[in-house]
C-alpha cells in the first residue's frame, strides 16, 4: 500500500490531500520534523509540503522529485509567455530603474514574487546576496489565473485561483470557472505540450494577460503546490508520478529529475 509523507505544517491543502489519500485508500503519515523515523520508508508513494521539506525528506529515502529547472520558463516560445522573461540576480533587480517583476529562480518562495522598483522592497544584500538567482520579467496585468496539475502532457485537474489580483474563491467556497474558460486554458495547454518538452509531472499556471492573450504564468514544484479547487485525487495522481526512486529512474524521467538535496 502507498503512503502519502505530510510536511509537520498543517494547512488546509494538506488536510485536503491527506483526505485524497485516505479515500484512495493510501497510509498516510505526516511527520513531526524533517526527519523519517526507522521503519517508515517502505512504499512511499508521494510527498507534499515545503519545497525544502520535499527535497530534505526525498533525500533521505532516496527519492527523485520530478520538477521544471529554472530555465523552462524564460525558454517557452514567446507566443506561450506573452512577454519578456530571463534568468538573473537580485543583484541586477536592486539596480533596475525600471519597475520589473522579480522573484525567486529556485520556486522556494524566499521573498514575494511582485513588482519592484529601484530594488525597493527586495531583501537586503545580508538576507540575500547579489548573486541570487531570479525570474525578472516584463510587468504585465493578468485578468485571471489558473492552476493545472499535469501528468504526462495531460491535465488532470484544473482550478482558478486569481481574478484581477484578488482569490477567485467565491462566497460558497467554491471556485467558479466558465466552461469558455475551461477550453482556453485547454487549448494552451495542448499548445505547451505539442511545442516543448514539459516534466511528467508539474503544476503550470495558465492565464490570460490584458490586451495580449492566454499565456503561462509559471511552473511550479507539484509536491509544494497549492490545491485551490483541483480534484484531490487527481492531485495525488500527479503527486505519485513526480515521486520516483533513484534506482528507478529511466527513460524521459531522468532529464527531469531535481539534485538530491544536501544532508547534514
């Protein structure tokens, strides 16, 4: 039987996914710390929480977590991102005149991906040096968002999660979404996958830029992402497809396949 390994963080999602599991009829065991006990690292089937907690526990098992490399967005054709996007420092971001929207290379979500200007509310030199690697990319409006689980060029599930900046959750708890919206979102997702190479699984955010069309937002770490109004139980699909032993890594896999993290 598989098991689904939980961060120590409650939150709604993994509340929401430890339920997936259970009805999927998964163990499940969410952790007191960073580290897995003896006797716990048979049949994992997936991880979820932190990107850093991922990456320490899936080390630890042997477990290769599979990702986007910081690259794969500002390498997408520029029919599929819609505007200027590249791999830099913060060093280059404190020094911009020009406002540019900045955040982090690694997807750890070290400061708040947003606009800045003069380097006005990035972290200091101490906090994070000149060399840190970031996304810096043309400032855009998005009139909405939508987040995708993706498992082998396929989306499982899909969910609004931002409408002009604001959450898209409605009054109900639910999160609306036209069936035009649906078949836009589709539509550039088939795009995505008939013109580059996409990880087996991932989360790609989708949305439609004012005055420019339907464009990737970003990619994400699928075993740190936020569920929003997606199907659970397709989440963990995507979960147990990004989750592989080193030993067993094959084929297409092994181009995406994240660095083991470090262990102390």
């Amino acid at each position: 039987m598989s098991t689904l390994i939980l961060s120590p963080r409650y939150s709604d999602d993994s509340r929401v996914m430890r339920a997936a599991a259970i009805r999927a009829g998964w163990n499940v065991l969410r952790l007191g710390g960073w580290r897995v006990p003896e006797g716990q690292t048979d049949s994992v089937g997936a991880l979820y929480g932190e990107p850093l907690f991922a990456e320490v526990i899936a080390a630890q098992l042997g477990i290769a977590l599979l990702d986007a490399p910081k690259e794969w967005l500002p390498d997408l054709p520029m029919s599929l991102r819609q505007r200027d996007i590249r791999v830099s420092t913060l060093g280059e971001a404190r020094r911009s005149a020009d406002p540019v929207f900045v955040k982090p290379a690694d997807g750890r979500k070290g400061f708040a991906g947003a606009v800045y200007r003069d380097g006005q509310g990035l972290p200091s030199a101490q906090a994070c040096p000149d060399e840190t690697p970031v996304l810096i990319a043309e400032p855009v409006r998005w009139e909405a968002e939508f987040r995708c689980f993706i498992k082998d060029a396929a989306v499982l599930t899909m969910s609004p999660y931002l409408r002009d900046g604001e959450l898209a959750r409605a009054d109900d708890g639910g999160w609306p979404m036209t069936s035009a919206e649906a078949d836009a979102v589709r539509a550039c997702a088939e795009r995505l996958f008939a013109e580059v190479p996409t990880p087996p699984a991932i989360v790609v955010d989708i949305g439609l830029i004012e005055g420019r069309g339907w464009a990737v937002v970003e990619a994400n770490s699928a075993f740190g992402a936020g569920v929003y109004g997606c199907d659970p139980e397709l989440v963990l699909e995507v979960l147990a497809r990004g989750c592989i032993p080193r030993t067993e890594l094959s084929g297409n896999d092994i181009r995406w396949a994240a660095p083991s993290a470090d262990l102390i």
